[in-house]
C-alpha cells in the first residue's frame, strides 16, 4: 500500500501535468487565431515560448500578439516553476521515505532470533515461504532482484535486498542468530558459497540447500548443509511413484503438517507431554485413548528416526515423537497438552 505521503505528491504531479498540457493547449490555440501561423507554427512557438529558449519568431508578431506571448511566459514561469518543484519534492521525498521504510524493516530483522532465512525468492524460495507463513514461523528473505523485492515486501513478509553470497548481506539477515537456512538460489554454486558463508558465521544453524545437479549434492554436504534438496529428481520419483503406487501417493498428498483445523501429522518435543525426570513408555503416555492419534514415528536424542515404534519404547529426553490423525484428534492433542499449532 502506498504511503500517503506518496499519494498527495502523486497528486500534485497530476495536477502540474494538467497545467502543462492546458498550458501548450492555450498557447497553440492563440497563436493559431491571433496569427497566420500554422498548426505547426503555432506549436513550435508554444513550445519554444514555454521553455524560453530563445529562438527567434516564425514571422513578425503584431502588438495583440505579442500581449498574448508576454502573458504565455509569465504563465509558463509559473507552471513550469511549480511542476519542477513537485517533481524534485517527489523524487527527495520518496528516496527519504524509502530508506526509512528500510530502516524499520532492518529493526524488525535485527529483533528476531530463533529465525529462519530463505535465500532467493524463485520458485521454491516461494514455495517455503508460504509453507513457513502457514507455520507461523519467522523468517527472512534475502533477494538480490530490486523489482521483486518492491513487489513482495511487506510487515510479515520482510526482505533484505543483496546478494547471499555477500557475509555482510547475511549478518543483516541475521545468520548469526538464526535457527536455519534454506538456500533456494537458481545456480548450485551461489548455493555452495552460500552454504560455505552461513556454515562459516553460525557453526550451529541447520542449514538445507537445493541443487539442480546431482554431482552438487556431495560439493554441498561438504560445504555445511544438514540437508540437500534436489527438486527435479523429488519431482520425477513423485511421478513415478504415482504410477507405480497412485493411492499411496494421493494419501500422503492429502495429509496437512500445517494450519489450525486440517492438520493431520504432528511432531512434538517429548518434555512437552511430560517430565522427563521419570522416563515413560509409548503405553505409559496411552495417546491413543486419550487422543485418538497413533505414533508413527519415534526420533531419538541422537537424530535417527524409527518407524512404526513398539509400545514399550522408552521416551527419552531431547527425543520426538511423530503421530498421525484425523484433525479433530490432533486439536485434541494439542489442547490436553497445551501445544500451541504453528
């Protein structure tokens, strides 16, 4: 939405455009009836009149009509005067406006913590924000496209215009304090020195990259990355997939890991359904009759996942469960156990 600064010199500059054009109208329509000029004449002497250029007359002017073009000048000093005025207030006052709104937007980027940070705002750059925004998750995006950046940007959409591979770029995105990075540029090797940068400035961030080449996938483990995402060949096994499995594929299609009433699938940290101080089973937390949700899945202190957990699988702490359910049995969930659904 336009400032509305912005809006009253857009305004005055309509209005002097007005003033102009009536102005030139004005001055070709006199010349034309006060002299045997013609259509083109007149023009041309409205036009050398107004800019005050000094060109001599087309053909002697009689006294009426030399009132006339002494009155056209007074008038165009004036118009012209006031239309480069608004112009130049508009152009001083815009810049102002803009490197203010930069500055409130760099604020709020250096008070978050915890955040995530996309690098490049294409296709899949897109795709995560709208993922991330449906989480209610905070983060940043970091695009080096000025007009994209205009375009895009907004009080929960903030950007940081540069390039990601720039350490300056991603400190004011705030790498050092950031939880993960998502480094969705179109070229692999922007990605690797991206990775190489993020991984250099936050030992600790959890960093995910695409790669549009498979022999990329080892240069960016190397770099840093936790996780290397390669669309093309996710996109292709899903297509495949869909083939060979089509109802298995249109089930996991249909389960939601975000929003407030059609969530599906849920991860929670195990400290927060109960005290770790005394470990407890799967049995012992009985999610099932409490909740109507299944665990599916079982991530221990050290990161490895299992599948299909046993019920008398101890909870250990700093470990996650996964579970599964129809959305009213996952609200469920979350309201006995006070998580909030991000």
């Amino acid at each position: 939405m336009a400032n509305p600064l912005i809006k009253v010199f857009r305004s005055k500059i309509n209005t002097a455009i007005i003033l102009l054009v009536a102005l030139l109208g004005v001055g070709v329509i006199g010349f034309k009836t006060m002299t045997n000029y013609t259509w083109i004449d007149s023009l041309y002497m409205t036009v050398i009149t107004i800019t005050t250029v000094g060109f001599g007359e087309v053909k002697p002017l009689d006294p009426e009509s030399k009132i006339f073009t002494i009155f056209l000048i007074l008038a165009s000093v004036v118009i012209v005067g006031y239309a480069i005025k608004v112009i130049t207030e508009y152009i001083v006052t815009k810049n102002d406006i803009e490197e203010l709104k930069q500055k409130k937007m760099q604020k709020k980027i250096d008070a978050l913590s915890n955040h995530i940070i996309i690098c490049g705002y294409g296709r899949n750059g897109k795709q995560a924000a709208k993922k991330l925004l449906a989480h209610k998750r905070s983060f940043v995006i970091i695009e080096s496209k000025k007009e994209t950046v205009d375009k895009h940007q907004s009080e929960i959409v903030p950007f940081v215009y540069g390039n990601a591979n720039e350490d300056e770029i991603l400190m004011q995105a705030g790498v050092d304090r950031a939880d993960c990075l998502i480094s969705a540029l179109p070229s692999d090797s922007d990605n690797v020195f991206v990775v190489l940068s993020a991984r250099q400035i936050n030992k600790n961030i959890r960093i995910i990259s695409r790669a549009s080449q498979e022999t990329t996938y080892g240069k960016l483990k190397l770099a840093g990355a936790n996780n290397v995402i390669l669309p093309d060949k996710i996109g292709g096994d899903h297509m495949a997939s869909l083939v060979v499995v089509p109802d298995l594929l249109e089930f996991i299609d249909n389960l939601s890991i975000v929003g407030e009433s059609n969530i599906n699938i849920e991860e929670i940290a195990v400290e927060r359904l109960y005290n770790t101080s005394e470990i407890k089973t799967i049995r012992d937390l009985d999610l099932r009759k409490k909740t109507g949700c299944n665990v599916i899945g079982y991530k221990n202190e050290k990161g490895k996942y299992l599948i299909n957990p046993e019920a008398e699988l101890k909870l250990m702490p700093k470990s996650k469960i996964i579970v599964l359910g129809r959305p009213e049995q996952i609200k469920k969930l979350n309201t006995i156990y006070n998580i909030e659904v991000e």
